[in-house]
C-alpha cells in the first residue's frame, strides 16, 4: 500500500513524548524525541529519476518554545557521518521541523542497507538575533523491519523510518567532533550532505 506523505508526517508526529516538562531554557532542558523518515520514489518509465523526501521532528517538551534551529546527520556502516538535513530556522523548538527534498543524479531505487543506520537529531533555541544556545542531540537507528518497497513495472516507493534510541546505544558514533554545535554555530554544515541533489 502506497502512503502519503502528509500520513507519515502524522504518524511521525504521532510518536512524541507525553507529559509536559517544567524546564526552561535557563536551566538545564530536559532530553527531546525525534523522529526521522524519507519516503521516495525511482521511476523508471520515461526520463528515470528518483525523488525523495526526508523529514526530521524534533520535539522538546519545555516551558518556553523558542525559536530554534534543527539538523540531522546520519552515521553510515563504513563510519562515515553525513548532513541528512538542515534548517536555520523553525518558530518553536516545541515542534521542530525540517524537510528536504532531493532528486538524485543517479537513478536507482534507493538501497536502504546503504542508509545511514544512525541518525542524530540536534536543534538548538534562538534568542531575538538569532543566537544559538546549547544544542540538543537526540538518536534514532533505522527501522529496516517496518522499511517499505513497493514495487511495480515502472517504480518503485520506498518508506524507510529509523526509529528511537537511548544515547548510549549511538552517541559514540557520532563523538568524532561536535557536528551539532559546529553547524549551529556557523550556519554550514561540517560534513559533506547525504544524497546528493541534482540541482544543488
């Protein structure tokens, strides 16, 4: 069954922590949940090409809901770490999201083995000029046993989600340098992007 991408969005959105926490931005934020997805597809009937969405929310359950940017960078088997996405800025960290759209310069059905198996999710409050604060990073591993391929003579849709995760389990992956806080800081990213767009 084919999915809509304004589902998925709900059912991303669906999935954000209960309860409300008392934490401000003065004190010491309490951990936010992410959910990470990219759903696509390759055509193959007339000019092929391949199209992709990928979207990540961030949610922080907080007093205040500032502004705030938000990033997600992917860790590959090879221990590679690429930009998934980027967005400077997003009216509340409440709910941040950010959504990226990419036509690939190869055409092919995306290979999710070759996706990145981690993900992690950093957003960052804004004050009134755009200051970044300290960021917060959350995680996610991909979810290859509810990853969706549908199939037909001339495409093929795949709906890939990575699902969340403590930490402990991938923060170590992504300890080589401080991607979160480089990209909050100078608005550019450290590491090269995670599939490359035709038109970029």
């Amino acid at each position: 069954m084919h999915h809509s991408f304004g589902a998925l969005c709900s059912a991303l959105i669906g999935l954000g922590m209960a309860g409300g926490a008392t934490a401000t931005w003065a004190e010491t934020p309490r951990p936010g949940f992410a959910s990470v997805a990219i759903i696509g597809t390759y055509r193959a009937a007339g000019p092929a090409k391949s199209q992709y969405t990928l979207l990540s929310i961030f949610r922080q359950e907080s007093a205040e809901g500032p502004p705030a940017g938000i990033a997600t960078f992917g860790w590959l088997d090879s221990g590679e770490v690429l930009l998934v996405q980027y967005t400077e800025y997003v009216p509340s960290i409440t709910q941040a999201m950010s959504r990226r759209s990419v036509t690939t310069p190869k055409p092919q059905p995306l290979d999710i083995k070759a996706a990145p198996r981690y993900v992690m999710v950093c957003a960052w409050p804004l004050d009134s000029k755009k200051v970044p604060g300290k960021p917060i990073a959350v995680y996610g591993e991909r979810d290859d046993a509810n990853a969706q391929i549908d199939t037909s003579p001339d495409s093929t849709l795949t709906t890939l989600t990575w699902a969340p995760v403590p930490a402990s389990l991938a923060a170590r992956n992504f300890a080589a340098r401080d991607f979160c806080g480089e990209i909050a800081r100078n608005r550019k990213s450290p590491v090269p992007a995670w599939l490359i767009d035709a038109r970029e």
